[in-house]
C-alpha cells in the first residue's frame, strides 16, 4: 500500500471512520504477526501480540505524527510488546514460584517457548539473543532491510546498528554447528 | 553448516514456517467495546424485587449495570439495553439469599419447583393446540397468593389465576407469510451469505380480552383434583412478533421482526456494542458459551415501532456477516 494511501486511511480513521482501520489491519497483521512469531517463537503468544500492537496502535492513533512511517510505528510497539513478554519469560525463570509450574515443579511457560517451534539449532542461538538482538536479526536477515530503515524503528543510529550486527553475527557463529552435516529436524544443511 | 553467519541464520529463519494469521474481528471487537464501554453509563441503580420476591426490604442493590442507549434519527431514545452479566447475577443473587432465614430459603425453593412445574404443563397444553388456536389456563392460586389477591382489584382483561397461550402458524416461504403480514414489513426469501427461507411463525399478542369463565374452570380442576384446568379460546387478531429461521449448509439464522414495546431490555450477554445499521443504532450483544461466540443484533427501525433482530452462532455467521444481513434487511422498504 503506498504512504500516501496509509495517511489518507489514518486521517480518515482519527476522523472517526474505524471501518477503515479494517484495511490497515488487512495490510499490516501478517507482517507483524510474522515479526512477533520469530521474536516469541509461540504461535500463541504471536497471535495475542498482534492483537494487542494493532489495539494499542488504535488507541494511540492520536500519538502517531508523521514523523516516522506507519510501518515503523507499529514494529516498534510490537518490539516493546515482544520486549515485555520476553523480560516477564526471563522472570519466570528467575523467580519460578510466581509463574504457573507443572507437578514435577517444571516451568511450563518457559519451556513451551521456541522449542515446539524452533529446532536446533536455531533455537540454541534465538535463545542467546536478546529482544533487540532477535529484532535487528530479524530485520536485516529476514527482511533484509537497510540500516537507516531499521534505524529508524528502533531509534538507534545507522553506524551504531552495523556494530551491533556484527557483534550478533559473530555470537550466532559461536553456536552454529561448525560442520557439515544433518539437522535434527532430518534435512541435510548446506 | 556453512561458515557464514549472514547465511546461515538466514536460510533457518526463512526455512521455518509462519502460519497465517487473521485477528480482524478480535481487535476490531475489541476497539468496538472499549469506546462503546466509554458511552455507556456506568452506574445504575436496579431493582431486584422481581427476581427475588420474598425478600422484603432488600429489594434493590447497587450494582455496576452498562447500558447503551439507540437513538431515532430524531436523536430520541427508542431502546435501551441493560447488560447484567450471569456470574453477577449470580452473585448477588447469592448475596441476597444468604439473608434469608432458612424457612424462606425453602420457600424460595418451593417457589422455583412451582415455576418449573408451571412451565411444563404451560408448554404441554400449548403443544397440544392445532396452529392459530389459543388456550386459557386457570391456575389453582397457593394460600399465600389467595392472600395476596384479596386486596387486588383486577380486571376482566388479565385475571391474576389466567394464563393464556398461543400455538403460531407456521409458514414455509415468504410467499405463504406476505398475505400475513405483508402490510407490516416485509423479508427477503434469502438473505446474505446465501440463508434460504426455512420457515417463520407469526405469533399474536395473547387474548386477554375475551371473557373467560373463569369459575366453570375452577369446577374443572377441583373435579379433576388438579391444580390447573385450560379451555381453548378465539386467538387474537393483534401482530406481536415473527421469527423466520433462514438455513444454508452453515446452520440457521434467525430473523425477528416484533411490535417494539417502550422501554427496553436486559441481557446477559459477555460483550454489548453500539453498531450503525445503515442510518439506524444498533445494539449488537456477543454471547460466549464454552468458547464459542453467538451474535444477536438488535435495532428499531427509524421511522417504524418494530424492533428487528438477527441472532446466529459465530461458526454460521461471523460478526461483519450478521452485520450486513441486517443491512439488507433494514434497507427493505
């Protein structure tokens, strides 16, 4: 959908016309879903991030100026969402008995995340990576975005983020199987 | 593994699968109920004399009631509905009962079994009637409503011991219905989402002005040693309200059309929204039963006294679905 098309839907919708919010839900809820899935790796905890950036993105309409694009508007309050539901995951693992356990004392939240949809090894690195870290990885290797895009959304500076990935990229290498040979999900890596 | 990070991460990201998503309805009902929630008025003082009879002197409690209000296009009110949530039903109901001494406690009791029973026979004798007929049904009054009745002055119209009940006439289409109640309204044969006419009933406000006699049924039960006795009588000629089931391989979707009565209603649905129905405010209420959604929308026609209502079960028509049958419906001169 093109800028100016998403502006006259905003304006239209501060207006007063939430039908309209309708056909930027349409738009954007694949995108940011996709975005949530590979930050929580729960299809889950996804589905209730989305829905909750697309809310909360409503509610403060009113906030949102211009300045930035839409689209970054909404992944950096997905990144705050994704953020918060990653730090309340850490805690649970830091202070157990506040979280909901199973018989044998186990951390059921903690252990249903990135496992049932990860494999090895990329669950071995995501979980070595911090939210910020997943978003940049996301971003510039999914993505495949510049720099100064996703300095953008992030509010960081272009030069600062290249650092950063490097340094990432070099942490992802640490756990990468070093040879050749079979996943454990039966393909064969190249 | 290749020796390239850049490469590696990227051939297990795009290689893990993303599954569809679609969240439209969730978080548009969730804007819908949050800014409706904003209009409504928050507290409300209710009675509960009704409900709980015997409790004299605890009649009313506060209670948080939301209510939404639809207005004509003259910007009068025409219709309120009051949301009064089960569990909190229950609770006061609860709360209430927990005053009661333990006689009236089993009074109570006695009181719901009479209700029930009442129910049953009232259902029996109305299955028994050919279509279009109509019934009186005397009721035996207990000791204490006897007592009550004595300081009651009532008239011919609705005798405090005569329950009427109707059997409505069954029509199969649109065709058969329109001579009915052509002149009233009208529905189409199939409505959005390809729901066929199935059948509709037209039901006539009970007859309480014919003149029952009411001491030859009171002969009637007391020679049948039963507590109620019943006698068929003319049906009324005055339109209350019809209900057409329309069908696709989906399920039903019920279509309502009745006389609008002043005032309003409650409900106990989990969710209550304002919703436009072309020009008109709608009152859209969401029911949530073991996880599965049902919608019933409900709406005065501008310029008409009939209340219009569409309900269907979220698994044959979604939310948006409901919505526009009951714009073609209201766009029907």
């Amino acid at each position: 959908m093109e800028k100016t098309e998403i502006e006259r839907l905003l304006t239209e919708i501060k207006a007063g016309s939430l039908e309209q919010y309708e056909i930027i839900i349409d738009h954007y809820q694949q995108p940011i879903f996709t975005y949530c899935y590979h930050m929580l790796g729960h299809r889950q905890d996804a589905e209730d991030a989305v829905q909750e950036v697309l809310f909360r993105a409503y509610e403060h309409l009113e906030q949102y100026t211009y300045s930035l694009s839409f689209s970054a508007w909404l992944y950096r309050i997905a990144y705050n969402h994704c953020a918060n539901v990653l730090k309340r995951r850490k805690l649970s693992r830091v202070l157990p008995f506040l979280y909901n356990r199973d018989q044998d004392g186990r951390n059921y939240v903690e252990e249903s995340i990135d496992s049932n949809y990860f494999g090895e090894p990329l669950e071995r690195i995501w979980k070595r990576l911090s939210a910020e870290e997943r978003t940049l990885m996301f971003l510039r290797v999914l993505e495949e975005r510049e720099y100064e895009e996703i300095a953008e959304l992030m509010d960081k500076k272009p030069a600062a983020l290249r650092k950063q990935f490097e340094r990432v990229l070099k942490k992802c290498k640490r756990y990468l199987p070093t040879t050749g040979g079979v996943r454990n999900d039966g393909q064969k890596s190249v | 593994m290749d020796k390239n990070p850049f490469k590696s991460m990227r051939d297990m990201l795009v290689a893990k699968p993303v599954p569809k998503v679609d969240v439209k309805h969730k978080v548009m009902a969730a804007i819908r109920a949050k800014e409706n929630k904003e209009e409504k008025v928050v507290k409300k003082k209710i009675g509960l004399l009704v409900t709980v009879g015997m409790l004299i002197g605890a009649s009313s409690v506060w209670a948080g009631v939301e209510m939404i209000q639809l207005k004509n296009e003259k910007g009068e009110v025409v219709f309120e509905l009051s949301q009064h949530k089960l569990q909190e039903q229950q609770q006061m109901f609860q709360q209430l009962s927990q005053q009661l001494s333990p006689e009236d406690q089993a009074k109570m009791e006695e009181r719901r079994k009479k209700r029930e029973y009442i129910g049953t026979v009232r259902t029996e004798i109305m299955n028994g009637l050919k279509p279009g007929t109509s019934a009186a049904i005397y009721w035996k009054p207990t000791k204490e409503q006897g007592e009550d009745q004595k300081n009651i002055i009532y008239t011919k119209k609705k005798h405090p011991d005569i329950m009427v009940v109707s059997k409505p006439i069954v029509y199969k289409s649109w065709k058969d219905m329109e001579p009915i109640v052509g002149k009233v309204f009208t529905l189409p044969s199939e409505i959005h989402g390809g729901f066929r006419f199935l059948e509709g009933e037209v039901n006539y406000e009970e007859n309480y002005e014919y003149d029952v006699d009411v001491e030859e049924l009171k002969a009637k039960a007391v020679k049948d040693n039963k507590e109620y006795a019943f006698t068929e009588i003319p049906l009324s000629n005055k339109f209350s309200y019809t209900n057409v089931a329309y069908q696709s391989e989906k399920g039903k979707v019920w279509v309502e059309v009745r006389i609008a009565e002043e005032g309003g209603s409650g409900t106990s649905a989990d969710v209550i929204e304002k919703v436009m129905i072309g020009n008109n405010e709608a009152a859209l209420m969401t029911h949530t039963f073991e996880g599965e959604n049902s919608y019933w929308l409900i709406w005065i026609k501008n310029g008409t006294d009939l209340e219009y209502s569409v309900q269907a079960d979220e698994k044959v028509a979604s939310k948006d679905e409901v919505i526009k049958i009951a714009k073609q419906i209201n766009e029907i001169k």
